[in-house]
C-alpha cells in the first residue's frame, strides 16, 4: 500500500515518502553490482559508467506501479475513517452556529393562583431582531422586540403592543400600552371614593352588586436586571403601572386584583421580583422570590391609605422545563412554573383577614416558540 500524507499536509511532510523510495532505490543499485559477474580488465571505462547506468534503472523500478482500480478503492475506504485536523484561519473565531437574527416569535402564560384568588391567560408574539452577531453569553441574548400583547381573565381583558430592547443578556428595557376592558364580575370594576376605605375579601364579596364594566388603558414600564456565575443567578424585575380607566363619577381609586392593591386612577403603582435562583443539570430551577408592590396616593388621598402599601411576600419558587426543543422551532420550551409566597406586610392578609400561614400560591404553564424562521 503506498503512504499517503493527509491532505493539507506540509510540503515536507510530502516528500517524505519520495525520498524513503530514493533511498530505497540508491540501496537496490548499489547491491545489484555485487549481483553481477566480475567486469572484464580490458573494459575499464565501462565498468566505471556501470553503477551511474544501473542506478537509473534501479529508481525506475522503486517507484510503484499504479495500482489497480480495486486496490485505489480499498485505499479510500481504509483513510475515510480519519479525521484530518483542520487548522482555523489566523484571527477567526471558531465556536457555535449563529443565532438566528430575524424571528418571528411567541410566548403564552397560563395561570392560576390563590390568595387573592384569579386566574389568566397572557399571549405575545412580534419580530425580534439579533443586534450582535458575536459569541459570548452577553451577546447571544442580545435583541429588539416590537409586537402584540394582550391578556385575557373572567374579569377583564387587555390589548396594544410592546417594545423591548436587550442591549446585553443582563439588561432589558420594555414598554407597553394596552388597551383595558373590564366585564363588571369577580371584583372587576370595583372604585371607591378613598383608598383607606375596606376592600378585604369578605367585603367584596358581600358588594359584588357594586361592580361594574369599564374602559381605559394601561401603560406598563419595565426594566430587568439579571447575572449568572456559574448555576447561579439573581435577578431583579422592576415594572412601573399607570392605569386610566372611566370611574364612576365621584370615585378616584379602584381595587387592582392583580396587584391586590388600591390604586389611584391617573397616578402610578409599581412592583418589584427579586430571585436568586440555582440551575440544575436536568431541567430545573429552583429559585426563592421576594416581591413587593406599592402604589402613589395623591396629597388628598394620603390621609388613612399608610395601611395599603408597600406589601412584602417572599417565598420559594420552582420551575421544571418539561420540553425543549431547536431555537427557531414552532413549539421549542415549556415549563411548569410553582411559586409559593407567605405575606410579610399585607393591610388583610398577615391575619386581619386571611390567615399568614396561607401563602400567596401560583401555578402556571409557560410556552414559548418561533412561526419564522
């Protein structure tokens, strides 16, 4: 079989062989002199030209013959099975496929949850855009979001657009207005005239009389810090609300159920989730939250409304990936999401109303996947 260098090689490691048959060669010649009768006196000049004549014919015969169609076959089959090395280009970086910049995406929330009692269904989907085309945890996370929001629950619904942007995988910035409905059930609209006055759950239930439909909007900020070292990361969600709905005349505040908190019409509330968080190697994170939520009186809804807020609930967190799949593919994660908080500062549920060793408990199903690419 004749030695084949891998291919790429250097040109030295090419004549390697050609010269292993020179030698070969050289050696043949010189041995076949010994091989041949004595020369005769009278022939001095020939038997001087005699090894220079063999040694041609010597390296004629060291070189090998083409090998047959089978043998070249065999040949190949024997060198498929080698991996040659493959040497980068000076000054390229060598690592994943990139990320895909055009997308299409969605991400659905299924939730249901006690203490306040409520349940909701929230559904996005826009074009996200990759803005850095380089390695690196930092900026492969790195994107621009402009789509359509919307929530759906038995008391109301919402809907408008969003715009979010990543710089980096550590920060994100998003906006949004929505559109908000309410259907006058499950404490949906309930306004008072002051904030100070009661709004413990036995009390809306007794006054369910009192709710009523309305029509407004909803103006949603948000900015999002987070780090990972290691399986570890912490995270903080900060989101700023503004509502302006269509109270009954002579009302300034309503009950936000979602927030469970009374909330100035007109003026803001916010809410804050701080997690530390710890990745397994099989698809689960467990992680513990602290939450708090405050809403801003104006001057002359201040008097008796301290009680309110801020409200404080901390607890743990767990969330199990059940499914994943490609980045790009139509359906390509879901999640099981279990949170679990008990009431550090609540006007009712620190054992006014409700009991504090009952938690604030959610249970929820997260989706998400692409419709292009």
């Amino acid at each position: 079989m004749r030695l084949t260098p891998p291919p790429g090689a250097p040109s030295s490691l090419r004549t390697v062989p050609l010269l292993l048959l020179l030698w070969s060669g050289v050696a043949v010649a010189q041995d076949q002199p010994a091989q041949q009768p004595p020369p005769q006196p009278q022939q001095p000049a020939q038997q001087q030209q005699q090894p220079a004549q063999q040694q041609q014919p010597a390296q004629q015969q060291a070189a090998p013959a083409p090998p047959a169609e089978d043998e070249e076959d065999l040949e190949d089959d024997e060198l498929a099975g080698e991996v040659p090395m493959v040497m980068p280009e000076f000054g390229k970086v060598v690592g994943p496929p990139r990320r895909v910049r055009h997308r299409w995406v969605w991400d659905n929330i299924t939730a249901g949850r006690v203490n306040p009692l409520g349940a909701t269904n929230r559904f996005n989907t826009g074009y996200r855009l990759q803005i850095w085309d380089r390695p690196g945890d930092l900026f492969e996370q790195s994107f621009f979001y402009l789509g359509y929001t919307s929530e759906l629950t038995p008391a109301f619904y919402q809907m408008g657009g969003k715009i979010s942007i990543q710089p980096l995988a550590i920060l994100n910035l998003s906006a949004s207005y929505e559109y908000h409905g309410t259907f006058g059930i499950f404490d949906n609209t309930r306004s008072f005239k002051s904030p100070a006055e009661e709004h413990d759950d036995d009390t809306l239930e007794a006054t369910r009389n009192r709710d009523y439909g309305t029509q407004g909007s909803v103006l949603t900020l948000g900015a999002l810090l987070q780090a990972k070292v290691w399986r570890i990361a912490a995270r903080s969600h900060f989101q700023a609300y503004r509502y302006n709905l269509n109270l009954r005349d002579g009302d300034d505040v309503f009950y936000n159920k979602t927030l469970d908190i009374m909330v100035d019409d007109g003026n803001w509330a916010l809410t804050n989730d701080a997690d530390l968080i710890f990745f397994t190697d099989f698809g689960l994170k467990i992680a513990a939250r602290y939450t708090l939520t405050h809403a801003f009186y104006s001057e002359g809804l201040k008097p008796g409304a301290e009680e309110n807020t801020p409200t404080h609930r901390v607890g743990p967190a767990f969330v199990q990936t059940i499914y994943t799949d490609r980045e790009g593919a139509r359906w390509n994660e879901v999640s099981i999401v279990l949170l679990a908080q008990w009431w550090v500062k609540h006007r009712y549920r620190t054992g006014e109303n409700v009991h504090q060793g009952i938690p604030y408990a959610l249970l929820a199903l997260v989706q998400r996947g692409d419709f292009y690419p």
